[in-house]
C-alpha cells in the first residue's frame, strides 16, 4: 500500500519528541543527524541494526522475525538511498518502535515527489526503491512542512508476529 498522506494513522506524536531507548515497552524513538558524513547508507543500517537490538528485534529467534528484521534494514537503505540520488542527501532520520509497528522518517532538502517507478520493470536496473518501499511497508508517505524547504519521507513496517 502507498499514501501520501502527510502522516499515518495514530502517529499524532512528533518523532522529534525524545523517547527513552531500550525495550521497555511504549513508544520509542531514535534520531541521527547524517550533519555531511560521507558514507550515510551505511551509517544509517548500523543506526538502525542498534536500534532494532536495543527494542528486542534482534538477534532473531525465528525465521519470520530476522526477516521482519531484515526489512527494516531494506527500507532504511532505500529511503537514505533515495535522499542521496535525489536531493542532494538526507538530513536527519528517525527511527520509532512501539509493540506493532517500526516507523521509519529520513528528513531531506529535495523538492521532488517519491513515487513507485511505474510500470516496474524488474529486469531493469535501478528505479526500483520505492517499489520496494511500497511491497515490504504497511504503509508509506510524505511531509511537507509550509514554508519550510525538503520534506520528510516515512514508512512503517509491522512487527513479526
């Protein structure tokens, strides 16, 4: 499924709003600020692998949960990917967990629209990001902000049952 409504259901909280780490339960969440590091891709996945640690994600105890895992990893690179190709590279990204569902957002400065290359030509290279986004996600969508320049790109991931 993909939206771009400015935000999903239930997300009435800011992600900016600090939230402990750990697996205690509620709502968590996590920023990084990218501040013109090189290598942000890669950075983001390690981010988001100790994240996924700290809420109890992994180590996986079964296939289906390092798969729900791993998805998480998938969409991450994509969306940072993306920021990088274009819009000149992503600013901040935020990563939310509570019991249900991990939040993925990558703030970056690009004017453009995501979308799913269409129609998806899978034996082509390239352009395939958002599609990917759009298979493995709940949900996906973009913020804008009046005013402000960029936007936010978000995607939310189920939990493994």
């Amino acid at each position: 499924m993909s939206t771009t409504r400015p935000d999903s259901p239930g997300s009435a909280e800011s992600p900016e709003s600090p939230e402990p780490s750990g697996a205690s339960g509620g709502r968590q969440t996590r920023s990084l600020s990218f501040g013109g590091e090189s290598g942000v891709v890669p950075l983001a996945r390690d981010f988001a692998r100790q994240a996924l640690y700290a809420w109890g994600w992994l180590p996986a105890a079964t296939a289906d949960q390092r798969a729900a895992a791993e998805d998480v990893l998938l969409v991450v690179s994509e969306l940072v990917t993306n920021a990088c190709l274009h819009a000149e590279g992503p600013d901040e990204m935020w990563i939310t967990c509570d019991n249900k569902v991990i939040r993925v957002e990558v703030a970056d400065r690009g004017t453009g629209q995501p979308a799913p290359r269409t129609p998806h030509r899978a034996g082509r290279p390239g352009g395939h990001g958002m599609f990917i986004v759009q298979r493995l996600c709940l949900d996906w969508g973009v913020v804008r902000t009046p005013g402000v320049a960029g936007k936010k790109v978000w995607a939310e991931l189920g939990a493994p049952a």
